[in-house]
C-alpha cells in the first residue's frame, strides 16, 4: 500500500471536486419530479419513486461494490465504475418509458459510488493528523456537489428539459475519467481472501466493531432526515402558496451547498479527544431547522436558513462518524466504510418514501412531525451508546 507522501494538497483538491461530481448523478432527479410527472402523464408522488430508487440503487453498489476496494487496485476500479456510470446516465437521457427511466436510476444510484471509493483512499494515503482535515475537504466537495446538483439540474430542466440534464452528466463524467486516469494515485490493498471472505469479514465487523453499529444506526436516521427533506421540500415549493417552477425549487440548493462550507471544520473537530460531541451539535441544529420550516408559513428566509442549518447538522453528524470509522481497522477501510455508507442510503431511501408519505397523509406539518420524532430517536441512541463509547 501507498504511503502518505503520494498524497498532495492538488491531489486533495482534485478529490473533492470528483467526488461532488460524481455524487451529483443521485440527485439531479430530485427537482426534474414535476416535469418527468408532466412527460410521463404521472402524479407528482409517483414520478418521486425515481428519487428513492435511485438511492436503493446506491446502496446495493455500496455493499456488493466498495468491499472490493479492499481486495482490488483501488484507481482503476475507479475508473471503470465511473464509466458504466456513463453508460446508465445515457440510458436515462433517451428512455422512452418511466419503467426503463426507473431501472436506468438504480443502474445510475448503483453506478455512482465512486466517491465511496475516493474516501477511504484519502483515509488510507492520510497521516493520522491529517485524516480528519483531508476527510472534511472531500466531505466539503461531496456535500457542494449534492446540493448545487438541484441547483444545476433544475435550472437545465426548466431550460432545455429534464433529458439534457442526464445528457450533461453524461459528459462530466466522461471529463473525470481523464482527469482521475492522469493525476489520481495507484493504492494496492492488503487483502488476499476471496470474495466471499471478503464479505463475511464484514458481518464480523458489524458483531465486534460497536463504534460502526452506533455511527451507522445514527447516520441511518440523520440520512433517512436529509433524504426526507429534499425529497418533500420540491412537493412543498411546487404547491400554494408558492407555487414554483423547476427553476426556482432548483436555485434552493444553493443555500444547502453554502452549509457545505462547514465540513472542513467539522472533519477538524473530529481528528480530537472526543469527536461525539459534534453529533450532539449537529442534532440541535437539526430541530432547529425543523421549527423553521413548521413555522415557515410564507416567510421564505425562515426556510432558506432552515436549509443551511438542516446541512450544517447533516455534516457535523456524517463527517464526525465517517472519521470515526475510519479510525478503526486501517487495513478494512473500503469494508467499514461499505457497512457505514450503506446503512446510511437505505436510511436515505426509506427517508424518500416516508417524507412522500407524510406528505400524502398531512402535508408540510405531518412531514415536519415525522422528521422530528426521528431526530428525537437519534438523540436517544446517542445517549445509548455515549454509555459505552465515550471516546470515539
């Protein structure tokens, strides 16, 4: 394996910026529901399903897919992966039917686990002074990349139509792949079993690890929030009295990817004695955000500062539990990381679902009820387990 010396400040930068990238493919769809809806002659609810089929299609590629980052050259599955992508991302552009748009998504969600596989890269080329630090940076590119995705996606769809959208991403990553072939480093893991003993380890992992049981059940919550959010907030927008367009619900990410600035400095509080302490941070700032937007009304500024802080939470919770696995077994990163990342998008794609049922069953106050128990839940975990792991 590498030493950490390969691993420059550009290559850092350079990381980042794939990582946002790449992980923008999962949530373009989320502002282009009304118009797939519309082309389609779908309701609303029924064009969001692409939404959380996506998300399952992720996490499917999270546990069959980033173990093998552990037992494989790590820059070339890489690279392979991003150009399937590719090919699942043109499948959806040129879908004549909703039911093949749907099936392209979970190819697109299965596909774009690349930046799960740009981490523990990173983690492993990173001095353990460094780790968090450099965590936090990729974090930062992750988390820009997601929420400016709407952003772009929206204002493209409103545009040019929701094809041109998966067109575009198409291309990105026909750019990445020649950016990460010419600068990203080579890292061979240790690992020499099999397929089968590489994913047996993992259920060991999960009986002996409890710091991984209790950062995955958290994140799996706080990911179910997130994901619940932005999924009913375009229902929300969509609808009186704001009635907006594509466009407009789009442009809202941009508030969400300013909290992104905040990631740096978490993955710098976590490299300390007791990195919990910015879980309790980040769920406070979640129920705080909550109440902005229960009590939103028509006050749009309520909303958008719910929408920083609702970030700024989601990153002090998944940064500060990202750096705290990856603390734990060095040479199983890829495997920590695949049980961590894929508890956390199952939480996102039944977050989808939930918050779309919410919806259906008592609008923007059952949704703001729902989200709000479950960051009570989390809470009461947090307390659990603080018991036990005081440290980490």
């Amino acid at each position: 394996m590498q030493t950490t010396s390969s691993l420059s400040r550009t290559d850092i930068l350079l990381m980042a910026f794939c990582t946002g990238l790449i992980v923008a493919n999962i949530y373009y769809c989320q502002p282009l529901v009304i118009l797939i809806a519309k082309d389609f002659k779908l309701s609303e609810t029924d064009a969001g399903r692409i939404t959380y089929i996506t998300q399952i299609g992720y996490a499917l590629g999270l546990f069959l897919l980033v173990p093998l980052g552990d037992m494989f050259e790590r820059k070339k599955q890489i690279l392979t992966i991003t150009g399937l992508a590719i090919v699942a991302l043109l499948v959806a552009a040129v879908s004549p039917s909703f039911f093949l748009l749907e099936i392209a998504s979970l190819l697109i969600g299965i596909c774009s686990i690349v930046p799960q596989l740009i981490l523990p890269l990173a983690a492993n080329l990173s001095s353990d002074k460094e780790r968090g630090a450099n965590i936090g940076m990729i974090m930062s590119g992750l988390l820009v990349g997601i929420l400016a995705s709407r952003a772009v996606s929206g204002s493209i769809g409103f545009w040019l139509g929701w094809r041109a959208v998966y067109y575009m991403a198409s291309a990105i990553c026909l750019l990445l792949i020649v950016l990460m072939a010419k600068r990203f480093p080579q890292s061979f893991p240790a690992f020499k079993g099999s397929y089968k003993q590489l994913m047996s380890s993992m259920f060991s992992y999960m009986k002996t690890q409890p710091v991984l049981r209790e950062t995955s059940i958290i994140n799996f919550l706080a990911f179910a929030i997130i994901s619940a959010f932005w999924t009913t907030m375009v229902l929300f927008l969509a609808n009186p009295p704001f009635n907006f367009q594509t466009l407009q619900i789009g442009l809202f990410g941009i508030a969400g990817a300013a909290g992104a600035l905040a990631a740096p400095l978490v993955g710098k509080l976590s490299d300390g004695n007791n990195p919990r302490k910015n879980l309790m941070i980040g769920f406070i700032l979640q129920l705080i955000s909550i109440a902005l937007f229960y009590f939103t009304g028509s006050h749009l500024y309520l909303f958008v500062i719910g929408i920083v802080l609702i970030d700024i939470g989601q990153q002090a919770i998944h940064v500060t539990n990202q750096t705290r696995i990856y603390t734990l077994i060095p040479e199983a990163r890829n495997r920590l990381n695949t049980i961590f990342m894929s508890v956390s998008f199952i939480g996102a794609s039944c977050g989808s679902a939930l918050g779309l049922w919410l919806w259906g069953h008592g609008g923007w106050a059952m949704f703001c009820y729902g989200i709000a128990g479950i960051t009570l839940l989390n809470i009461l975990i947090y307390k659990f387990y603080g018991r036990k792991n005081k440290t980490l």
